[in-house]
C-alpha cells in the first residue's frame, strides 16, 4: 500500500501506458475486438467526477453516478450478459 500511495502523474502515466499496449499485444488477429473492448473500458472509466476540477463527466444529470461506476457492478453484468447471450442463441 505504501508503493500505491508514493504513485504520482509520471506513474499513472506509464501504467496507463503499460496497460493499452498489453491490450494491443493481446489482440493480435482481433484488433477490432481489442480495440472495442479498450475502447469501452475507457469510456467506462471516465464517468464521476474529476479529480483534479471537480468537473462531473458523462454522468448525465444522474447523482448516482458522481462517484463512478463500481468495477463490480461492471463484472458482473458482463458476465450476466454473456450468459443470457449464450442461453438465448443455444
């Protein structure tokens, strides 16, 4: 915990670097896939407030969503959704 804590811009920056490029490693032959899914992630990651203005994003007048949106919450409906797929084409 105390390694997080010391994490500053240039870290962020370099995580977040690490992480896009591992999704683009990931992805060979499925680009579009991996593209799609990066791309929803980060649209996913951007809704509550800003950290740094205090500036709401994309929470669309909703108060619920001021504080993001939990991973958890994301998981599972990603889960759920796969399966309810998965039971409607079979």
């Amino acid at each position: 915990a105390n390694f997080a804590l010391k994490f500053g811009p240039a870290e962020y920056f370099l995580l977040m670097l690490l992480t896009l490029s591992a999704i683009v490693s990931l992805s060979i032959g499925k680009m579009i896939k991996g593209f799609l899914a990066m791309s929803l992630g980060l649209l996913l990651s951007t809704v509550g407030i800003d950290t740094q203005t205090g500036v709401y994003r994309f929470t669309l007048g909703i108060p619920h969503f001021s504080e993001g949106i939990d991973f958890l919450i994301v998981i599972i409906g990603v889960y759920a959704i796969g399966e309810v797929l998965y039971n409607f084409l079979m």
